[in-house]
C-alpha cells in the first residue's frame, strides 16, 4: 500500500499544473450494485468516485477509486455452540479512455476502456469451545475493463450517468461488475 501511495502522490505532482489548465475536467461520484458472480452471487452496494480530463473534443482521461463492497456468510451450528464467519471485500484503483458519441445536444453514449488494478481482503474466522482460529489474506490483481454508459447533461455544470462497466475475474476467481449510477461535475 505504500508504494501505491507514493506513486499516487508523485503522480499528482505531475497531474496537478495540467488539471488547473484543463477545460472540461470534472469529478464523477456515483453508486451501484457490483456483482460478485460464482457460488453464490452476490450485489453489494458499491461507491465510486473519480476525475476526468478532457484530453480531445469527446475523448476524455479517467482516474477512480472504486469499492465494490463485501459479500460473505456466517454459519453457526447450535449442537456444538461452532460458528464460522467469511468476509471478501474488494477496492480498485482505475485509469480508462473514455469516448463520447452525442446522440442529441444534451444525451451520449460512452465507452469506456482501461485498467484497473483490484485489492481484495479476505478474512476467515472459526470458533469453538474457547477455541479460535483466524486467516486474513490480501491479494492484487491488475487487468483489463471495459464499459458503456449513457450521460445527461442537466446544466453546463452538471451531468448524470448511468454505466456498466465489466471488470473481469477478480482474485478470488469471480467475475466482477458493476452497474451504477452518477454525478459529474465539471468545472
């Protein structure tokens, strides 16, 4: 996590001077319901929330952060007072192209294609009789995405998206999604 941190921050050195002479920037929040597909699938709610620079007339550069929430069981066995917990958390980190094609003067459609490098928690916990045993495990990923969404634009400020976006196979060996819906608003 360290060296993610320092390359974030060296990064944004070099970002920032380009981001004040930019037109067209804007800050995208949204939320969603990722998928976790496998045995079961599981829709937390997820969040997300990134920056875009114009880079063309309607092609744009994409930074985000993105938590796709956790999904996991508790089991406990009333003949013998056991009880087994799991908990799987993924957050990601992305850079993507985005391409938009107007439909009309205030709707486009968007696709979007880039990388994204995933973080994923994994804990297990057992109990029994004052006996306890306990497995945290972090793993990464880096990968392909790509996506589609449609915007709205409501004011010169503010526009409305609604996008799915595919993330591929995640650490764990699911396939990650999300649908979600957002605000972006440029400056």
């Amino acid at each position: 996590m360290h060296k993610v941190f320092v390359s974030a921050l060296l990064g944004s050195a070099f970002l920032f001077p380009m981001v004040s002479y930019a037109e067209g920037s804007y800050l995208k929040v949204g939320v969603g319901e990722s998928n976790y597909s496998g045995f079961p699938n599981q829709s937390p709610t997820a969040g997300l929330i990134a920056y875009g620079m114009s880079l063309a007339p309607n092609f744009y550069g994409e930074i985000g952060y993105i938590d796709f929430g956790a999904y996991g069981a508790k089991l406990s066995d009333p003949n013998d007072g056991s009880v087994a917990t799991y908990k799987f958390r993924t957050r990601s980190i992305y850079l993507a192209g985005i391409s938009d094609v107007p439909i009309t003067s205030s709707v486009s459609f968007q696709g979007k294609l880039g990388m994204v490098m995933h973080r994923s928690n994994e804990n297990f916990s057992f109990k029994l009789d004052g006996f306890s045993f306990r497995e945290d495990s972090t793993y990464r990923k880096t990968q392909a995405l790509v996506g589609a969404g449609f915007k709205a634009q409501f004011s010169k400020e503010i526009s409305g998206l609604v996008e799915y976006t595919y993330f591929g196979k995640g650490v764990d060996g699911t396939e990650l999604s999300l649908l979600s819906a957002g605000l972006l608003f440029h400056f």
